[in-house]
C-alpha cells in the first residue's frame, strides 16, 4: 500500500531532460508481448499497490496499477465479485498496470466482455510528467474524450497508467460445462446459432475434435440450458481447470515445445467469428488450432513468414497477432492503415512528446 | 432555385460563402443543399432548444463519396462542419455554427445488412435506433442500447454521444455494443475503426471515437452487436416512504449479487406529474418509486424477481407490485418513460439535467438539490437511473421570463457541480455539447483539457469538425470561475463543500 506517484513523475520528466526512454515494467510476466523495447532505462511500477477504493454496492473497484491481479482477485472474491474479463496470469505477481496496458481478455470476451468493456477511468502520468485524470467511479460518462479507453491495451506507449477504476461484476450464482464431439466447421456454426439464443453463454473452447461450452447466470438459466442443449455434462473440478488453463495459457497447446523447437511461432488470429475454418492451405501447418470466443479468436502455430499469416487473417476481416518472441525482427501487432498511423503518430506526440514511454513495443518507431 | 434567386443569394454573402456554396454544389445535386433561411431555419438548433445559430447552409449527402467531397472542400475553404444526425441531442452538440456548415446525416438512413447468424448489423448512420430492433426482431435479436429518444434518435448520433438508455447496467452503452465505424476524417481520407473481430491492431481508436460528439469524424457506416431478445421480463415496482431508504435499497438489490435489466427511481413531485399524465397506478404517497425489472428465460425472471423482492422489501419498501402481464409490465414503465412530457404538461419550460454519482450519494444530492429549489425558487422533480447512477432531475421555469432562465441554468450548473465534487461527472449519456462546455472546467483542469485539445487535433489538424463543442478553453474557464465568484459561489467545485 504505497503511493509512488511522486517518485514516478520525478523519474520520467528526469528520463525526459536526459533523453532516456523507460521501459516501464510491472511483473515482467508480460514481457515477450509486443516488440522488444528500446530503452536502457526502466521503471517499475510494482511497489505501487494497493485498493484505493472498493464499494461491492457500487461494482466498483479502483487500484493503483502494481497491484497484483491475485491480490485484487481475492478481495473481490471475499464479496462474491470478480474481474468479468478474467485477465491472463502468467506469474502469481502479474500487475494490474500489465493487465490494462496489455488488454488481453479471457475466456468470456465475446459474451461477458473485454478489458476495455470494464474499465470506468483511470489516473494516466503523461510523458512531461503530468498527473491526468480521466473518466471517473462511474458507470455512465461522457464528460470529453474517453481517454481511459485510449490508454487500455496501448501497451504503455502514451503514459503511465497508475490507477485505474474498474466495473466489477458479481460471481455468477451457477456455472455448467458442457462436452460435445464436433467438427471444427460444426463446432464455430453451432456456437454461433446458440449465442443467437437466450442461452448463458459464458465461454466456448474447441480443441482436437472437442467443443466445451460454459454456461453462467442464474440457477435456472442454467439448468434449463443444459437440459436444452444436451452434450455430457463436465465435472466441476476439470471444468475449473480447462477455463482455468485457458485463461492463463497454461495449457499444453500453448507450450507446446515440439512446435516451439521445429521453427514454428505462435499466432493469435482475430476474426469474424463466423470466418470460415483456416485450413494448411492459407496457412502452412494451420492444422491443429486452439478456437476460442465463439469462432473469433483461433490461436495456430505456423513456420510461414509474418507477411502471409497477417494477409489470409486481414482477407478473412480480421488481423494476426505474433503471440512469443521466437522471430525475432518480425513485427508482433498488424499495421493498422496509413491513415491511422498518422493518428497513432499525433496522439503518441501529444501525450509522450518526448518519446519517453516504452518506445517500440507497439509499434516501430513510435 | 431560379437563376436570379441564387444570384441575389451570391451577391448578399461574403464571398467565402458564395464561393464554398458554388463548390459544393459541384459535388451535390441542388435539392440536397439548403442555403434560404427558411430552409436551414429547422436546423438552427438541436434537442437543446435554447441555443440557436443558423449556420451558412446545410448539406445532405447521400453516399460517402459526397460526405468525402463535402468536407474536401470546406477542408480546402477553411470553412468549420458540424455534423448532425436526428438532431434530437439534448446538449447542443449539434447547434450550427454562424461561419459554417451542418452536414446532415438524415439521407444515409439505409440498413446495409443484418446478419442473424453473426449477429451483426450494418447501417448507415441515419438509421433510426428503434429500426435496428425492429428490422433484426424477426430473428430474435435486438439492439440493447435504448436511450429514450429511440424512436427518432439515429445510430450515427448514438455513435457520437455514447447513448445510454435504461439497460445499460446490464448490457452496456453504445461503445460496448459497436464492433466497428467507418469514417471519413476532415481531410476527406476514409478510415474504419474496428473491425468485425472484436478488436483491431493498434491503440483502440474505436474507443475514443465513440462519444466524441461529432469532433473526430464524420461517420459514414455503423455495425453493432445484435443480442438474443430475452423471452420473458417482468417489473417490481416498489414504494418507500423515505429517499434513503430508496437509495440504500438500490445499494443492498447490487451487494446481493443482482444485476436488474433497469433499475430507475422516481421522487414524490416527479411521481405526482406523471401519474396525472399517464394513470400508471403510481403509489402518490411513496417519496420514492423503485422499478427492478429483471429480464431472460421465464425461470430465471422467475427466480430473479423472488430474490430483488426479499432485498426491496428488507430494505423498507412500503409497496411491492409485480407485473403479471406484458400490458401491465408497459403501464408501470410508462410513467417513468413519460417523465419528460409530464414535465413539460405542469411547466410551460423544463430543463434537464444529467449528472451521474456513485449510487451511494443519491440521496446527499436530492438533499442539496431540495436545498437548491428553496434558493433559486424553482420546482424540481428527479428521476433516474439509479442503477448507475445518472441522475435526471427536471427543472421547470417559464422561458418566456428571462429571469428564470438563467436561474434554471445557475441551478443546472449547480447541480452539475454538486455532482463532481460527489465524485461523479457533469454528463452520463447526453453529452456535453455546448450546454455543458463551462461545467467541463470545474471537472478538468487545464493539463487534462489541453489532453482533449491534443486528441481532437490528431484526428483534425486544421481544428474545422465541430470544433467550439465539449472542450472549454482556457479563456472560458477563467471567465466561467470569476462569474462565479461575482455569484458570491465558490470557485473551485473540486473542494470539498459542507
């Protein structure tokens, strides 16, 4: 529980006079995300911890950025709340500055909601060294620009996130995982006609031939849906370890070191969830994916150059993410289109004009 | 237009006018630009009907390539665009502006496509709210967001303002219910925000154009979120006899765990207008009506509705109904639905405000806004969405007396202020447009205001898309602080009051 916003702002408008960019870090456990920073000097956040403030009546939950996920977890789950876009932990001390900054999202994304969806407002310190206050404790907020949205998930180019307040939701009252034997084809179409449906979709995983689908809400929602959607009910221990393997990417897919030591890297594709099946033939060695949020997001392993994963996701209406650090020099993000660049290079200037801020790690040369 | 008509037109304008409208009717058939008072005369203002202006003319364009043609060439001539879509925006963010242009979205009203088994649909940004549902119902989906004005209000403008309604504890706001935007930016370059995944590579630019209030873009192209239309709702509607305790209820349905589809509150006055107007079977007694309206599958409304029940009535309620039909269920909304024409039957002026605070301090601010009413000698009646917070209360005042308009806007300003220093902010959905634009001082300062002004020029450079809305400058500020202290009101709503 210290405050260290003082001591923060002195270290950036020192990086600032000297020229010297940070590399800001919370836990390090997200390190391999993004591209390497080009920065000697860096800044750790993680002794800035503590709950500000958290009022379960309100669903509301404000922290300062090096406080560990599993420390806010806790205090959420003592009054039956949680995180609803259940953040990736990678390390027992992953913050969450990392987890804002990064916006990666769980297994719930297309149904409960992202990063971004949750986050109310935050404090930002920009790169002259300046405390920023946006959005606010509330719910509902149009007062300017949604700068706290800005602020989630770029990769702390722009400033220091140093506390954020965040919508919490509570702990669904019943959960349910169901088990079906479907096609990949079969699987992504049949999640896409029951999340058409008044059915409490919380989660969809399809791996090798398997489609498990979480339900949560209400007790009644929940027994009526298995009853409706038939498959074998799973039992609530290797539920809670498949959501949970998934979410924090312990699973065997995700480090599989075959792979990893025959070349190929890591991808995340983003697409429409009702893209059709990526098949070997657009992607070299496409076969065997992990499919998770509804069709949306279909982690892959490939040897093919970045260039031609990157095309075949842009053609199918989505982008390509480099999820490890195996190729080195090869971009990890998709290059969004001149234009936009052009806006990324003027906000980058308007609140790091110095280039202090983690210069690199989303872009090159930004 | 006859010939001489448009000629005398030319010769009384400054040639800067003249010019940029001989330009523009180039790129847009004649029928699609109005330029004669009496036709840009229905434009002059927006839902905030005390602003007005006229501006120059106004442009309808049709396709994106007009919308593209049409902000080249006030790019090129310098000339300022305020866009518009159904103009029914309570903030003044579409009021003209003398020096330029209104760009009206009316014509672009076509629904692109919709797609059930993705559920997505593609519309124009003059397509209404309410025919997003109407259009996707034969598939059992829906468009979430319902801000009241949903039967005339467009996407485009839901885009512009981050429109709420009285769902979004449950289901969100505009920005959690679009994937994806294509936009034409000032210099006439055409870019999307978003994709149909559901994120895009880089900063998250749809996040920040979403509630920017027509001052990054111009939107050609909307998709939302289509979501499953719940089978079954049904509504509690409960009285209590203290406003505390009314609010305290509201905190005690949250900690048990509940999320109500809506949860809105009505005070005593707001109660009395509406029951004359609609005859919904109010309790006129009640000094605050609770309605929790749980929605999805008949057995979880079922089981919903018996556990807010057992909290509203521990928590002190007088009165318990529950709707036992569709028809029943409507009656009982109709009244908070109808709270804004009730308000305008007792009071020949009403003015709304929308501040949101954290839900814990609803009944400190109707204590300090009963407080306010003896002060400025207004009536107030309040309703709001107590769920999250936004807060409505209606000033009412006879416009035709000068002197009460201004004691209306001190009091709505106010009220606004009250509601930051309760930390909260000056604006949940309507945005801050012009009417809010001084209040916007007191909740910013200027570090964080010259932010926005950053944000704003990196999508605009030349500063020409609805550029005097949302962000004060440093000039207003000071001017908006020292009328404060000639009021004998303390500067600085940020400290603390007593």
């Amino acid at each position: 529980m210290t405050d260290l916003t003082n001591d923060f702002v002195a270290q950036i408008r020192d990086a600032a006079a000297a020229k010297a960019p940070l590399n800001i870090e919370g836990a390090g456990s997200k390190r391999w995300y993004g591209n390497p920073v080009v920065a000697q000097r860096s800044l750790a956040t993680a002794g800035h911890s503590g709950i500000v403030d958290y009022d379960p009546a309100e669903l509301v939950l404000t922290a300062r950025c090096g406080s560990t996920l599993a420390d806010i977890e806790s205090a959420l789950a003592e009054r039956g709340q949680m995180l609803p876009f259940e953040p990736p932990r990678y390390a027992p001390e992953s913050t969450l500055g990392g987890a804002i900054a990064t916006a990666l999202s769980g297994p719930g994304r297309p149904f409960v909601g992202g990063v971004r969806d949750f986050v109310l407002g935050m404090h930002v310190i920009d790169g002259k060294g300046d405390v920023l206050k946006f959005g606010g404790q509330v719910m509902k907020n149009v007062a300017g620009y949604d700068v706290s949205r800005l602020m989630t998930g770029s990769m702390g180019i722009l400033g220091l996130i140093s506390q954020v307040s965040l919508k919490v939701l509570p702990v669904p009252v019943a959960t349910a995982t169901l088990r079906f034997e479907l096609s990949e084809a079969e699987a992504i179409r049949r999640v896409n006609e029951w999340s058409g449906k008044p059915l409490p979709l919380s989660a969809s995983v399809w791996e090798k031939g398997i489609l498990h689908i979480r339900l949560s809400g209400a007790r009644a929602a929940v027994d009526s849906a298995v009853e409706q959607m038939g498959g074998a009910l799973l039992d609530v221990s290797s539920a809670d370890a498949l959501w949970n393997e998934l979410r924090d990417q312990t699973r065997h897919f995700f480090r599989d070191a075959e792979r990893m030591n025959g070349g190929q890297t890591l991808w995340r594709l983003s697409l429409p969830a009702i893209a059709p099946v990526v098949t070997a033939s657009q992607i070299p060695d496409a076969d065997g994916q992990l499919i998770e949020w509804g069709g949306s997001q279909r982690w892959l392993w490939s040897a093919a150059s970045g260039d031609a994963i990157r095309d075949a996701a842009r053609q199918m209406g989505g982008h390509a993410v480099r999820f490890n650090n195996q190729h080195s020099g090869v971009e990890t993000f998709a290059q969004p289109s001149a234009a936009l660049m052009a806006i990324h290079r003027r906000l980058k200037q308007t609140f790091d004009p110095h280039g202090v801020f983690n210069p690199g790690r989303l872009y090159q040369g930004l | 237009m006859r010939q001489d008509e448009t000629y005398n037109f030319f010769m009384n304008q400054p040639p800067k006018s003249s010019a940029l409208i001989e330009s523009l009717l180039k790129v847009l058939p004649a029928a699609n630009l109005l330029w004669h008072k009496e036709d840009t005369a229905p434009y002059e203002c927006d839902g905030l009907a005390a602003y007005r202006t006229l501006p120059i003319a106004v442009a309808l364009p049709e396709n994106e390539a007009q919308v593209q043609a049409i902000l080249k060439a006030c790019n090129q001539f310098g000339v300022p665009v305020v866009p518009r879509g159904a103009g029914t925006g309570l903030s003044g963010g579409a009021m003209p502006m003398a020096e330029g242009i209104v760009l009206s979205t009316a014509k672009l009203n076509e629904i692109l496509e919709i797609d059930p088994l993705s559920r997505r649909a593609v519309l124009q940004p003059g397509v209404r709210n309410l025919a997003i549902s109407d259009a996707a119902a034969p598939y059992n989906l829906y468009y979430a967001p319902d801000p009241s004005s949903q039967i005339a209000c467009s996407i485009g403008g839901n885009v512009a303002e981050n429109s709420g309604g009285v769902h979004c504890l449950k289901y969100g706001l505009t920005v959690n219910n679009v994937i994806k935007v294509r936009a034409v930016l000032m210099d006439g370059e055409i870019v999307e925000f978003g994709t149909e995944a559901l994120d895009a590579p880089g900063l998250d630019l749809l996040g920040i154009m979403i509630g920017s209030e027509g001052m990054l873009a111009v939107v050609t192209e909307v998709t939302v979120r289509l979501i499953p239309k719940p089978p079954a709702a049904r509504v509690i509607m409960a009285s209590f006899d203290d406003m505390t305790k009314a609010g305290n209820a509201v905190a005690d349905v949250i900690a048990a765990g509940l999320i109500p589809a809506g949860l809105e509150m009505m005070d005593k006055p707001a109660t009395r207008a509406v029951e004359e107007f609609v005859h919904a079977g109010y309790d006129l007694n009640a000094e605050a009506i609770l309605l929790c309206e749980s929605d999805g599958t008949a057995e979880e409304v079922e089981e919903e509705i018996e556990r807010m029940s057992a909290v509203l009535r521990q928590s002190g309620a007088t009165r318990i109904q529950v709707s036992e039909s569709e028809a029943e269920r409507m009656r009982f909304w109709s009244g908070r639905k109808n709270a804004f024409p009730a308000a305008g039957r007792i009071s020949p002026d009403y003015y709304c405000m929308d501040g949101t605070i954290p839900k814990k301090h609803i009944a400190t601010l109707l204590n300090q806004i009963a407080e306010m009413e003896g002060r400025y000698g207004l009536r107030c009646m309040n309703v709001f969405h107590a769920g999250d917070g936004n807060m409505h209360p209606l000033i009412l005042f006879d416009g035709s007396d000068e002197d009460q308009w201004h004691r209306a806007e001190d009091f709505g300003n106010e009220i606004l202020e009250a509601c930051v220093a309760l930390g909260g902010t000056v604006t949940g959905e309507h945005g801050v447009g012009i009417e809010k634009i001084n209040t916007m001082c007191v909740q910013f300062d200027e570090k964080e205001r010259d932010a926005f002004f950053g944000v704003k020029a990196a999508f605009d450079p030349a500063k020409l898309l609805n550029p005097d809305k949302v962000i004060p400058t440093l000039h207003r500020c000071a001017e908006y602080g020292r009328m404060h202290v000639h009021r004998g009101r303390i500067p600085h709503a940020d400290l603390p009051r007593f």
